[in-house]
C-alpha cells in the first residue's frame, strides 16, 4: 500500500520549517505547529472570556467559565482546599489535551496526542511534579506512601515492592491510555474512510459508520482528557494526603 494511503500516515511527524543545530534536528513540525495553534487558541479563550465580565455571558465567556468551574469542582472534589493553588497547572493540562484530541479531527489536521513522546512527556511532568510536591510538603514521611497501613510486618517485604512498582509506572499507564485511544480511533476512522472511497457508491454503508465513529471519537478526545486531568488530581492528591 502506498504511504499516502496508509491510515497511520496521518500520524507522521513532518518538518515545516527545517532546521538543524549541528546534527540535531529541531526543525518546526506539523506537530509544533498544532500544539501552537492549540496554546493559541486556549489564550483566546481565557483571555477573551475573561476580559468583560458581563451579567449575560457571550458564548465566548461562556465556555471559558464552564471550562473554569469543571476544573475548580474536580480539584474540590479529589483533592480539597490545598489543591486549588495548582488550579492554573491543572487547567492548563486539560485544556492542551483536550484542544489537542479535538484538532486531530479537523481534517487535514494533525493530532499530536496520538504520539507516545507527547503523552508520555506530559506523563512524565505530572509524576515528577507530583513526587516532588510529596517530598516538599511531607518530607520523609512521604516514604510511608508505600507501607500499607495495618499490614503483618512479615507481608511488607512482598507489598512495599509492589507498591513502588504501581507507583513508578504511573507514567506509563497515564501517557499510553491517552495515546492509544487517539491512534485506535484516528486510525480506525482513516480505515473506513479509505474503505468508503474506494467502492464508489456501495461505500454509503461504511461511510454511515465513519460519521458515527466521528461523533464517537468526540466523545473519546473529551473523555480522555477528562481521563488524564483526574487521574492527576488523584495522584497530587496521594501526594499531599498521602492516601
């Protein structure tokens, strides 16, 4: 099959501007460009939304205040009232992923979500910064994450290990979640395209069922990035609790 007819074309990382730093390459991509277009367009919605607040909100502040109050009632509701000072970090995190699924749809646009090193890159920066917030706030006692409480002494020696196993592949489970269901959706809509395009009129059935993939695969890119954002709750609120 040629690669222009390939489903996991789309997923292909290619340089727009290239440019190289001796042998390394750092040339702007369609990635970069879609993760631009992403941080600009969440700017426009917090800034715009923000910047009159009337009595009737327009649609603009509308969903940059719907945006504002889900987070804030997830935060309250996983992690309580120390948890709002990392509100900005957590907003910020939703909104990337969830502009980020959402873009992937928009034809000839280019979901970089459904690349392992993105997700797993934002993974990367929960779990450190959930760790060190843990030993910030708790210092050695953080350590006590991993001892089940009301354990026989005799059991720790096979739970602690476990315990630090489940703990320290955290980012791996969270960046691949996310990945996987982006490559398994946008790959399987690609699929029934190509299928549509390719029997002429006898393709109306598959293409029925690439619409309501289409609709499917919405509700997957708001789903998992409501995924991500609370399993982060979750663990900031492992690290400040120590639950």
């Amino acid at each position: 099959m040629a690669l222009e007819l390939h489903p996991l074309e789309q997923f292909v990382i290619k340089p727009i501007v290239p440019m190289h730093i001796g042998n390394l390459d750092v040339s702007f991509t369609n990635s970069a460009l879609l993760m631009t277009i992403a941080v600009l367009l969440i700017s426009a919605l917090v800034i715009v939304g923000t910047r009159r607040e009337e009595l009737v909100p327009g649609r603009v502040q509308s969903l940059s205040e719907i945006a504002y109050e889900f987070i804030g009632n997830m935060i309250d509701e996983t992690v309580g009232e120390e948890g709002r000072q990392y509100f900005p970090f957590v907003f910020s995190l939703f909104m990337f992923i969830l502009f980020g699924n959402l873009l992937g749809l928009i034809p000839y646009g280019y979901t970089f979500t459904g690349q392992i090193i993105v997700t797993f890159a934002l993974a990367a920066v929960v779990f450190t910064g959930v760790t060190l917030i843990g030993i910030w706030r708790n210092g050695w006692k953080f350590l006590t994450f991993f001892v089940p409480h009301g354990v026989p002494v005799v059991l720790l020696v096979l739970l602690v290990p476990i315990e630090l196993l489940s703990y320290f592949i955290r980012p791996f489970t969270l960046s691949i979640r996310l990945f996987a269901n982006m490559l398994a959706g946008h790959t399987m809509l690609a699929i029934f395209g190509g299928f549509a395009a390719s029997i002429g009129i006898l393709g109306l059935l598959p293409l029925g069922l690439d619409v309501l993939i289409f609709f499917l695969e919405l509700l997957v890119a708001v789903l998992q990035a409501y995924v991500f954002t609370i399993l982060t709750c979750l663990y900031l609120n492992d690290a400040i609790n120590l639950h």
